[in-house]
C-alpha cells in the first residue's frame, strides 16, 4: 500500500479480472487506517451490490473438521466445471497479541495455484460471527472482478456464527461421523441456520460411522419446524481427501440455488442481508461519532473511572451516559 492509490484507477483495473488489483482493493478494506477507510468506501460505493448470478457460501464446523480440505476439494471441482471461485478464509485473531496464523492457504494446494481460483485469508480482528469486519466488501469486490461462487470460511462453530449466515446465500455446515454422540457440542441455533449438513472424511475407519451419523442428523432436522422457503435441509456425507461424494454434494448445492431462485427467496434474502449491513454500519457509525464527540467523551471517560474504581455500579453509570446523551441531542 505503499504507492498512491486512485480508487477510480483500482476499479478499473478489478473489473478486468485483474487479480492484483483484487488483492490491493481487498488489503484496502481491510486497513484501518481513516485515510484507507475512505478510499475504500469510495471504492465499494463502486461495486454493484446485486449480480443475481453469483453465489454466496458460508462453510462452518468444529475446529478439525476438514473446512480448508473441504473447500480445496470442492473449489477445485467448481473451478474445473469452469467456474470461478473466490475463497475467503477467516482465522481467529489472537486476543493478546492481536496476530493471526493465516495458515488455512497452504491447507488448499490446488485452490491456491489454480488460475481461476482466488484465495484469500483474512483475519478475524476479533470479529464475532465468524468473520472478519471487511467480509462483506470483500465479496463485493470479488464478485465486481468476475469470480461467479464465494466461498466463506468462518473461523469455526462457536457462540455465534450469525453474521456468516447473514451475508451469504447459502450456509453449509460440516460435522464429523467419528466425534462421539454427533449431535454435542452442535448447537440447536447452527443447525437451524444450515441449508446442508455434510459429514466430512467419509474414509478410512470413519465409513462405518457415516450411515448411522447420517440417520441422527437427518432425524434431528426432522424435529425443527418447516422452513417457509420451503427447501428440506438434506445431509450429504464425503471424503474430501478421495473425492468421494463431492460431484453428489455439488449437484445438491446446484439444487438449492435453483429451489431458492424459482421461490424468490434468494433475492429476499440478500436484501434483507442489504438492510442488515445497513443498520450495523449504521450504528457503528452513530457509536463512533457519540464516542468522539468532544462534549461528551470527558463525561464517558469520568464515568469510566467512576466503574473502575468501584464507586458507581454499570446499570447506572450507563443510565448517567444515557441523561448526558440526550441532553447533547437536545
């Protein structure tokens, strides 16, 4: 980012497929510099927010279930069916040191030297959700330099990985056959969010599992109430490593797209995720100028030191912020 950046010049050169300067507009979005903030938001303001005919995919599961071999695998198929695919690989930011490993590149061989293939990784900042602050403008901007499929994947099944699934069109979770009673540690809120449950490593010693893990999580589903789009969640199982099951798997993904096409509920669902987006820059925005304004901040900064030292309890130092807040609206 050394060199001057026009906004103007790097979106002209991203709609020609350029992968550089694909690389450069993401690193931009990324930064959290004010003068790089503004020139990303000139360069996302851009980008179309629409193409109908891209596809979002989050791809989530506990940690050690093969998502980076399950994208190399799967991505590479896409890619050789003439797609091009765009990967976003989110890695949990350290709460100490801020770093991150950014290993999940060198877990996908195939993606990472093939030519119709883009992957990116990205840390997570301590992003809650699974994703990484700039995951939305980063679509964007893939799908602006031609790449049809984006595939997301979230940092690992935890608390919250919400914020995958409201930016994306479809949410695949991966599990494992081999984890004991499969339906722990899986939370009720994930599976409820998944349009496909796909057992991974469907090989070796871990085969004999799959038929019965299969039957508990499609037994599971069945528990959950109809969805009103009206798409029955199935659950694939395959081996990412022999490829076993992945051309079954990617025509079950073509299926959903067609189902939520023809309904009209993929265009619901991302203007739904558009108002999303909207109302969380929204309050960020609104939070970043409450927090900055000059006749406020020496207020928080008082009542902080007020909870630190133990001589006002929370629910009302926050009571206190609130009287000065609409006080400064006033």
């Amino acid at each position: 980012m050394s060199r001057p950046i026009d906004p103007t010049d790097l979106f002209d050169r991203l709609c020609t497929g350029d992968r550089v300067a694909l690389a450069r507009a993401v690193t931009l979005v990324e930064s959290t510099l004010p003068a790089h903030r503004a020139m990303a938001d000139e360069l996302v303001a851009m980008c179309s927010s629409i193409h109908p005919e891209t596809r979002r995919i989050a791809i989530s599961g506990v940690p050690g279930v093969g998502k980076s071999t399950f994208i190399d695998a799967f991505g590479s198929l896409l890619t050789a069916a003439g797609e091009r695919v765009a990967v976003l690989a989110i890695d949990p930011s350290s709460e100490v040191g801020g770093g991150s490993i950014l290993g999940d590149k060198t877990r996908m061989e195939r993606l990472a030297t093939d030519p119709m293939a883009f992957v990116r990784p990205s840390p997570s900042g301590g992003n809650l959700g699974g994703v990484a602050r700039s995951t939305r403008e980063t679509i964007l901007l893939c799908e602006e330099a031609g790449f049809t499929t984006t595939l997301i994947e979230t940092v690992g099944v935890g608390q919250s990985e919400t914020m995958a699934h409201g930016m994306t069109d479809m949410f695949l979770l991966l599990v494992l056959a081999s984890a004991g009673d499969e339906l722990q540690g899986i939370k009720r809120g994930i599976m409820e969010m998944a349009d496909m449950v796909v057992i991974n490593k469907d090989d070796g010693s871990h085969s004999a599992l799959t038929g019965p893990a299969r039957g508990s999580y499609t037994n599971a589903l069945h528990l959950f109430p109809a969805r009103p789009d009206g798409w029955e969640v199935p659950v694939a199982a395959c081996s990412s490593v022999e490829g076993r099951g992945m051309t079954e798997l990617a025509a079950q993904v073509e299926r959903y797209f067609t189902h939520m096409r023809a309904n009209g509920e993929l265009v619901a669902r991302r203007q739904a995720q558009a108002i999303q987006w909207f109302d969380a820059q929204l309050n960020e925005g609104i939070l970043q100028t409450i927090l900055i304004d000059p006749s406020l901040n020496p207020i928080f900064a008082a009542l902080r030191d007020t909870v630190r030292n133990g001589s006002t309890d929370v629910p009302l130092a926050i009571q206190k912020a609130m009287v000065a807040l609409r006080q400064r609206l006033d």
